[in-house]
C-alpha cells in the first residue's frame, strides 16, 4: 500500500507499530508499507533436542538456508567465524542480572561471564543483515532462563518482526529428563559428603520437591494467576497438530503449580509478557516429523530449498537415532533405572553412617559409584534377592494423578489442536510407574545388611596429602619455614616431604635442589602456577623482572620431588607467601594432580595485621610508591589508603558489598581465603593469636606426632623468651613528609635526616612521643573494630562464638589507648613555631619556614 497523504505522528507511530513494515520518505512526508525482516529466536527447551539438532542443520544447510533468504547465528557453532555469524555463546550472560548470574553453578561460571564485544559484535551481524533485507535466526539454549526476555526485548532493534520459537514436550517427560541430567551433573561437579541434596535426591523426592506445590496446596496469591487476553498482531489460523500459537488464557490453575521454571509453558509465558514477544510459536516435539522438518518446513516463511532438504534427510534415515522416541519405561520390574537405583542405597546407607568416608571432597562421586559397585556385586551373588527384589517405594495415587492431570493441561494449553480430548497422553502416561527404591525400609529391614557387608573392600585409596601454605605475610610464615628447614629429619620420621620457601642458602653444591626431603631452591615455584596476567602485575610491582619468570629446573625438579614424596609413602608440605597471588589458587591444582590438597592460612586480627603489614610496607617502599603517595607514608595514611572504601561508605548501607569486602589489601587472609574458597574445598584458617604459630602448625595442621612432640618440649623451655619489638618509623615518615614539600629527596637522605632529628630530640629532653600527633577518627577507629570483628566471624566463627569477640575487643582497646592508631602530624610540626629546631636537620635553601 501507498500512503500519499502525510501521515499525523500518532497515525505514523499506529503504523510503525501495527504493520509488518514502513519506509517514509521523510523529504516528501510520503512513504510505503514494505515488510519488516523477520528474526526466529529458538531459545530452546530441556528434554526436546531441539537446540542439539537444529544446531547440527543451521550448519550444513546454511548455504541452502541463505538461497532462503535466512542468515544465522548458532550457540556452540562459532568456529572461530567460519560460518560468518558471532559468537553468540555467552549471550544470556550480557543479559542477566547479577541476582540471576549467582544461580549459575560455580562449574559453570565461565557460563556467567559476557564477553566485552558480545553484543557489539552481535549487534553489527544483525544490521548487516537487516541492510541486506535478510532474515535472521538465532538459536541459544541459555535464553530460555528465566529473566532473560525483558533485556532481551529491550536489545534488539524494533526493525526485527520477532517470533519466539520454542518447542514442547510432555511434562512427565520432561521432569524426568531433567532429573536424569541434574543427577549427572551432581556427579560430574557438586556432590561431596558434606553437601547432598537429601531432599531431592531419589527420582520420586526430586518429582516431590519440583512439585509440591502441585501435590500439596497451592500457596500461590490468586491474583498471580491470570493472565489476560492479548490480541495477536496477525492471526493464525492453521488448526495443524504440529505447531501453534502460545495464548496462556485457560488451565492458569494446574500450570502454575511446578516449580521447574525451564519448562515450555514457563519460557513461553516469560517471552509472551514481553509486548515485542507476542508471537510466540510452540512446535510439538511428539509430532510425527523430526525437529528441523518442523522447523523449516512449518515455522520458516517460504523457505523451500531448506524445507527439501530436511524432509529428504528425514526420509533417507534408516532410524531416528538422534530423536530418544522409545523414552518409555517399557520394562516395568522393577520400574527404576538399575544405577540409580544402586546409588540411592549407597547414599542412604552414607547418610545413616552404614558407610564411611573420610577422603578428599573431589573423590566422593568416585567413592559412591565404587559402593554402587559393591550393591551390584552383593545382588549378584546372593542366593535369596535379586535386583528385582528391592523393596519399592511409589508417588502415591493422588501424586500419580495431578502429575498425569498437569501434563494434560500443559498440552491442552501449548498444543491444543493436538490435544483433541488427551487419549494419546493418557496411554503414554499408562506406561510409567514413578518409582524409587524405599531406601528407608531396606536400611530398616537386617535382611538387607549384607548389601553394606563388604565396604572396607570397596573403598577408594587414599591420596597423598599436599598442604599449601600460603601466608598470610606478618604472621610468622619466614619462622615457620626455618623450623620446618631445621626440623627436616623429624618431619619426614612423620612421612613429610618439605618445600619451604627461603632455603637457598644452604650450602654445598649450587645445582642441589633436593637435599633428602627437602626441596631446597623452590622460592619462584609461584611464578610457575601464576597466569600470565599476573606474572606481569608481579614483575611490574615488584620492579624486579626475575620474581615474575619460572626457572628451567623448578618444575622437572619438583616434579622428581613430589615422586620421591609418593615413592616413600610421604604427603608434602609447601610453604610460600607468594602463593597467595591471584590466579594460584588455579594453578596449583595443575601441578598438584590426584592430591588431596589443603591450603594453609594464618589468620590475624586486622587492626594488629595492618599495623605489622605497614612496618613491612615501609621497610619495601620505594621512591616510585613515594611519589605515587606523594610524601603520605605514616600509618594513618596507610589505613586511610587502604581502607578508604570502607570509611568512605561503611556504617551505612552499601549495596551489595558486605563490610569485609571494603578493604583493598589482597594479601590478608580474607581476601586470600575468598580467593581460594572459589576452587579448593579444603581451607585451613589457623589462629596466630593461640600462641605457639610453629606448635599449632605442626599439632593442628599436620598432626605429625614426633614433631608435634618435640616443639611442645621445646616450647616450655623457651616461654619466656620474647621477640625483638619493631623499631619506629614515625621519624622516617616525619622526615619524608617534611623533604617532599621542597625537593622529594631519596631514601638514603630521609633515613639520615631521622637519625639527626632523633638526636636533636635527645638534646633537648624530649622523645618521639613528644610530638604532636594525627590518629584516626573515632569513625575510623569504630569501622576498623568493625571490620575486624566481622573478619573474625567469618574466618573462625567458633572462635568468635565462644570467646574471640570479648578478646578482640579487649585487644583492640589496648591497642587504642596505646595511641597505636596514630602518626605524627607533619602540618602541625610545621605550622608550630615549638617545633622550628627540627628544621636545623634541613638546609637553608630547604628551611620550610622560609619557604612558607
């Protein structure tokens, strides 16, 4: 049609929205109707295969489909651009909401992560493709998720007539494929002795627990449920068994009620809310054609060469093996899956201690299908019960029949010219029992102990230890390390194999690195497991290039070490602050395969580490971080740097941020610990303030008892020794405050210039806390005690419960009427005329006064 008479902006807006299509001529005002391109998003459902076989046709018949008129962009088909689309795996994560991200499990996090140029990418392929006049479809499994149309509507470009294509299968089916792989999944990534989902577990719980609302009441606010009317923008009128159009406007009741939110319905409905989703298109996976003969053929507009092709692929194939058609539990005796069925007896004879398991988390799965071995072999070679024989436990009757009555509604509502009156579900339905093995009942019945009976026979091996110890700095790590070197003989009494940082200056020949169990020049064994991101941030921080780079010998040579370690029976312990870096925490499982790995780490409270970790700080500070800091080199600023998210918006609400992640120093133990909890189950966080560091190393994390023995001896003999206390650097940063002002100066000049002040003071009477000082506010001070009891909390919870918040606070008011918060205020030394002797240390060309 042509539109000759120009049209008002409201009938111009009426047009754009209602028609397939419009081209105006904004010179003349004059313009035409021309048909929109259309998008086909498949976003693909569990249990239909069609994301699988799709993907598998868009590939080989993308040259027949751009004869079509189509172009296409294909999850988990980029091939680094071979095809000509984007890469468009990660799509759902540049959509969703950090809130729908932290569902994702931690195996698949990578899952969660949007790539920079994603939707740029996407986005320049799809206006390529709108300037071509083609059409596009776009397949991704991970848009079905839910929170995912909303943001999705709001990306693609209003030219886009846009039709969700998703396909439907029975719900029976469905849960129980979706059962079937989360089982693997558990298996596969999750499942450890300390976090099985119980509730769940059996196929009957898992039915129970995805519908309980179902079976069990509604508990559902009534004005949820409606969803009103919404009128199509083109009708659809094709009554055909094979697809239709999705109108959620009947059977609201049932439908709502199942919580598995992946389902057909859900997605469709999720789509549907969206006013650029309204057509929606639902393709019956029980139809008698495969999904791409659907696809093409039904769904697609005039797509002919692509329609062919598929349908003669179809006829040419002997047997539908991609298409599970025989997905029905013909063999009704017993009316489980065999395995599964071994699996829920091990697991409920772990849960009711009839088995033990006291190995790593990681080899849980491998310990349980072990145990399922050992049912399977009992069955066999028993007299008197067979598989057959388990005692069963089923849905009950009204389970059994609001889950086939749910089913019913669902295709009644997604495929209602295919429903006719539901005869074909209700038959399928007939074929299944939901069923499970009666775990509780076996486990109660002694007639069934010998299943258990040959537990010590299978049970895995145990793996060789490897504690890690990674620091944290300023909590005695350099003396751990010496006493292990010492101790060397001792601990491999106790079957210890020792690679302790700092140990190269033994002597003898330069090209020993292992001297008996002790792995002797293995300081840069960090630099081995870092990512090459860090390996920079490393070299560049530390100015030093050789920090950064692995030597040729230390990987050969620690793996000869770790040999020697498995070859006397002997677990290993690693000590080595640089550890504590990003990206360790991945790289050591690298070079740490089958090893039962515990990572070590001293905890300190904070307001006392921060004090010992600015002595450090100050005793490695170079001209460069003086610069950067401007002169601003004393303790309160230290904290200040530091801390300054936490005073900045700490004490009130911060979002999303928890107080213990308001401190930017990487290297204290919550933040090494955060790090690491991400890969490694296994995390050891000892108390320094217990006393003896070396003692509750050797006792409670090692438990090596010849060595534990002997630093307990040598303990009472020296405790009365005390360490040599800190010397000052209050002067140091007095001077370093006062120089900046005028010509920056070097580190030896500062030093120099606070031994002079020192001496000048002592002339005249007067010490260092004479000085005026500047101490942390008393806002400051309360989030630093705050923060530090939340860091106790978090990393020794009992602890903290029992007696270590009275005795944090105590330490901390100790540490605060000792003034230990402050520095000396470089302003008012120089504003204060009390003060002007100090300036004899300056030359006259530097007096401040003067300059001032």
């Amino acid at each position: 049609h042509l539109l000759s008479t120009p049209p008002q902006p409201y009938q111009a807006e009426a047009l754009i929205s209602k028609s397939d299509g419009v081209y105006m001529n904004k010179n003349s005002m004059h313009g035409a109707l021309i048909r929109r391109p259309k998008l086909f998003l498949h976003i693909g459902v569990k249990g239909t295969l069609s994301s699988e076989i799709l993907a598998e046709s868009f590939i080989s018949d993308i040259a027949r489909l751009k004869l079509d008129g189509y172009r296409v962009a294909v999850h988990g088909k980029y091939d680094g651009g071979l095809h000509g689309f984007p890469d468009i795996d990660r799509l759902g994560a540049c959509l969703w909401s950090e809130v729908s991200k932290q569902r994702i499990p931690s195996y698949m996090k990578e899952a969660a992560i949007c790539p920079e140029h994603l939707l740029s990418s996407l986005n320049d392929f799809m206006n390529h493709t709108l300037n071509d006049s083609a059409n596009l479809i776009l397949t991704n499994p991970w848009l079905s998720r839910p929170g995912t149309a909303d943001p999705l509507s709001t990306f693609i470009d209003p030219s886009w007539d846009v039709n969700v294509v998703l396909y439907y299968r029975r719900y029976f089916e469905f849960i129980t494929l979706v059962f079937d792989d989360w089982r693997r999944d558990l298996f596969n990534h999750t499942l450890t002795p300390h976090d099985i989902p119980y509730n769940s577990f059996r196929y009957i719980d898992f039915l129970r627990e995805y519908n309980k609302r179902l079976f069990y009441g509604k508990n559902i606010e009534e004005e949820e449920l409606p969803i009103c009317r919404m009128n199509h923008t083109k009708s659809f009128n094709n009554k055909s068994p094979y697809m239709s159009k999705f109108d959620p406007t009947t059977e609201v009741d049932l439908v709502e009620l199942t919580d598995l939110q992946e389902y057909s319905y859900f997605a469709a409905k999720q789509y549907y809310s969206q006013p650029r989703f309204r057509d929606v298109t639902v393709v019956n996976y029980h139809d008698q054609y495969g999904p791409d003969v659907n696809f093409y053929c039904h769904v697609l507009s005039d797509a002919h060469n692509s329609c062919e092709v598929a349908v003669q692929r179809e006829k040419s194939s002997i047997e539908e093996s991609e298409r599970d058609q025989n997905f029905f539990q013909t063999d009704t005796s017993p009316p489980f899956n065999n395995i599964q069925a071994y699996e829920d007896i091990v697991i409920a004879g772990f849960h009711s201690k009839r088995l033990k398991f006291d190995g790593a988390n990681d080899q849980f799965s491998s310990q349980v299908l072990l145990w399922a071995g050992m049912v399977h072999s009992a069955l066999i070679q028993s007299d008197k019960y067979t598989f057959a024989d388990l005692p069963i436990e089923c849905l009950y009757p009204f389970e059994v029949d609001l889950l086939r009555d749910v089913s019913l509604s669902y295709e009644k509502l997604l495929m209602p010219n295919f429903f006719d009156d539901g005869a074909d579900l209700r038959d399928d339905f007939k074929k299944w029992r939901f069923c499970s093995v009666d775990t509780d009942g076996l486990l109660s019945d002694p007639e069934w102990d010998f299943l258990f009976h040959n537990a010590l026979k299978y049970s895995l091996p145990s793996r060789p230890k490897a504690y890690v110890h990674v620091g944290a700095p300023k909590t005695g790590s350099t003396a751990i390390q010496n006493a292990m070197a010492n101790d060397k003989r001792a601990l491999a009494m106790d079957k210890y194999f020792i690679a302790p940082h700092g140990q190269d200056f033994l002597q003898g020949n330069p090209k020993t690195y292992i001297v008996d169990n002790m792995f002797v020049r293995c300081d840069q064994i960090a630099a081995c497991v870092w990512s090459d991101d860090q390996r920079i941030q490393v070299s560049k921080g530390s100015g030093d290039k050789n920090a950064s780079i692995c030597p040729d010998y230390l990987m050969p040579t620690f793996e000869e070490f770790v040999s020697n370690a498995v070859e006397s029976q002997s677990d290993i312990v690693i000590s080595n602050e640089w550890l504590n870096r990003p990206s360790s925490e991945t790289g050591l499982v690298n070079i740490l395969p089958g090893w039962d790995i515990t990572i070590v780490i001293f905890y300190r409270r904070f307001f006392d580490w921060v004090v010992s970790a600015h002595y450090q700080w100050h005793a490695d500070l170079g001209i460069e971080a003086m610069r950067s800091l401007e002169g601003r080199v004393s303790l309160v600023d230290f904290i200040r740097k530091f801390c300054s998210r936490l005073f900045e918006i700490g004490g009130r609400s911060h979002g999303s941020d928890r107080v213990e992640d308001l401190t930017d120093i990487g290297e204290y133990t919550y933040h090494i610990w955060k790090r690491y909890k991400v890969v490694h189950e296994n995390i050891k966080i000892v108390n320094f303030h217990d006393g003896n560091i070396i003692q509750s190393f050797y006792c409670n994390v090692l438990h090596a008892s010849n060595i534990c023995d002997m630093e307990r001896k040598r303990a009472k003999e020296i405790k009365n020794e005390k360490s040599n206390a800190k010397s000052s650097t209050a002067l140091i940063d007095l001077a370093i405050g006062l120089h900046w002002e005028i010509n920056k100066g070097s580190i030896e000049h500062f030093r120099e210039t606070s031994h002079r002040m020192s001496e000048l003071l002592i002339s005249k009477g007067l010490s260092e806390s004479d000085l005026p000082k500047e101490c942390l506010s008393e806002r400051e001070s309360s989030l630093l005690l705050e923060v530090s009891l939340q860091y106790e909390q978090v990393l020794l919870p009992e602890v903290f419960r029992s007696h270590g918040e009275k005795s944090l606070r105590r330490h901390f008011e100790t540490m605060a009427v000792a003034g230990t918060f402050c520095s000396i205020d470089v302003y008012a030394i120089m504003n204060n005329k009390k003060w002007l002797f100090l300036m004899e240390v300056l030359s006259p060309s530097q007096d401040l006064r003067n300059q001032r």
